[in-house]
C-alpha cells in the first residue's frame, strides 16, 4: 500500500506555483493530432486482424468443392 500524498500547508510558497490555466487550440492542437493518428493506426491494424485467413480454417465439405455433385 502506497504512502498518502502530503502536501504543503496553505502558508508556504505552493499555491504560487501551481495553477491551471486554460489552454488555447493552438496548445491542444498536437495532443488532439497524436490522438487521432493512435485511434487511425489502432483501427486500421484492428481491421487487418479481422481480415486475415484463420490459419486453422476447417476443411470444405464435400458440398462446397468445386466439380462435385452429391445427389440424395
């Protein structure tokens, strides 16, 4: 179990150093950009999975060979 956090009182130099501030598109804008190309790369790579042959693919039955007929 990890330790709690302990941060400065109210009285010391911290609330001078730390504040959030809004941030502009033009800042957003590469994280925005990486977010997009990870949700692309992750896609496009998800799509080939689904794609691919089964390497354990069932043998066809004998119904669905080419030149054969079975008559019943």
């Amino acid at each position: 179990m990890s330790r709690p956090r302990r941060y400065p009182s109210d009285d010391s130099a911290w609330p001078r150093y730390v504040y959030r501030r809004d941030l502009t598109l033009r800042e957003v804008a590469p994280a925005i950009g990486v977010g997009v190309g990870v949700g692309a790369v992750a896609f496009y790579l998800a799509r080939l999975l689904l794609q691919r042959t089964p390497l354990t693919a069932a043998p066809p039955r004998a119904a669905q060979l080419p030149g054969r007929r079975i008559e019943g």
